[in-house]
C-alpha cells in the first residue's frame, strides 16, 4: 500500500467469490492478502485462488487510487487554507487591548475553529441512540485538526451516519461509536465515503478469528 495508508477495506460482498474454497484455500488468500497490502509482493500459483484473488485485488487498487486522489485533494485545500490565513492574518496593536505586546489574529483559524459542538454531540447522540454528556477539550482540538487537515464538516457527519448503518456496529449496539472515535483521520478515511458500501469492520481479524476457531475445533 502506498506510504502512510494504515488500513483498507473488505466488502462484503467479497464472500461470493470465496464461498466456494475450503477453510485451507481461504487461509492461504488471507495470507496473501496480508503480503499484498504489505507490499511483499506475493504469487499464489492455485488457479482456484488466484480466481478467487483478481476481484479482490482490482477493488484494492481501485480504493487505493480514491485514496489517494482525497490525499491530494486535502494536502490542496492545506495548502490553499495556509495561503489565506497567511494573507488575512492581521497584527493587533496592544494599545487597542492596553498591553505592550502585539498578537495576531487569523480569520481562516477563526472560521475552522467555529464548530457547533452541541449540534455536533446532538447528532452523534441522535444517529448513534446514545446519550454522551459532552466533548471534551482535546477531542474537540482534534476535530480542529482534521478541517484543518482538509476533511469538511459534512465528512464527519456522513463518517457518522455511515458507521452507524454497518453490520458490525449494530452487532455491538454502537459502543464504539463515540465523539472521540469519529475525530480520527482513519475513520474519517473509511467511513465518510462509503455511503453505497456495506463495510465489514475490522474485517482481517475478524477473519483471522473464525479460521482460528474452525481449526481449533478440528
């Protein structure tokens, strides 16, 4: 995968094309997707698999190229927010606040930083069915952080609405779905574009553990 890309994404429909293998064939295209995404370079020889194999890896390149056409797009919109606060920063003299020093004052900051986190909470509250108190300080310095890292407000609430329409976060009653949760660049980068998309969450090890049990029982 490409450098600072930390995760990707099974679809579940995935499992019409490994339905058909056994519990061994599909240990051996875990693996390989494991050494693929790791950039290892694998070859699988199984002609079995390797059918099984080319869905899978056109839908990895294919979110991969996404990914990064919305880095490029976020590292503009940095570059072009850094540009207007630059030109809009303007220095306050002391005098006007009785104060011998000067301070300035960027409007770019100021408009990035004026999030309704009481709407914000109200919606999480609403769309996950929990009944969260508040968002403390350095979760809401964080959800600064991703609009300044090109992310929008609409991002976030489409990440919300999209994690919370998911098989695993409704088999687990939303408990992981918090305020600090959806502050993250890797949620953010998983949820907020997969409205058409069914997500398996966390789908390796997910995977991992029913291999692991069926071998277990064997």
């Amino acid at each position: 995968m490409a450098n600072g890309k930390k995760s990707f994404v099974l679809y579940a429909d995935l499992l019409k094309s490994v339905d058909h293998l056994t519990d061994e064939e599909l240990g051996k295209l875990f693996k390989h997707i494991l050494e693929y995404v790791n950039d290892q370079s694998p070859e699988l020889t199984d002609r079995l698999l390797v059918t099984a194999w080319k869905p899978i890896e056109r839908t990895l390149k294919e979110d991969l190229i996404k990914w990064e056409k919305q880095l490029e797009q976020r590292r503009q919109a940095g570059k072009k927010s850094a540009e207007v606060r630059k030109r809009n920063s303007t220095s306050v003299n002391d005098r006007k606040r009785a104060s011998t020093d000067s301070v300035t004052v960027s409007v770019s900051d100021n408009e990035i930083n004026n999030i309704d986190f009481s709407s914000l909470l109200d919606f999480i509250n609403t769309t996950t069915k929990r009944s969260f108190k508040t968002i403390n300080k350095s979760v809401k310095q964080s959800y600064i952080a991703r609009l300044k890292d090109g992310y929008s407000k609409d991002d976030i609430k489409q990440a919300i609405t999209n994690a919370v329409n998911t098989q695993y976060h409704k088999d687990n009653n939303n408990q992981y779905l918090t305020p600090e949760f959806f502050s993250r660049s890797a949620t953010l980068d998983k949820y907020s574009q997969t409205a058409e998309s069914t997500i398996i969450e966390d789908p390796v090890v997910k995977m991992a553990m029913e291999l692991n049990k069926k071998y277990e029982n064997r």
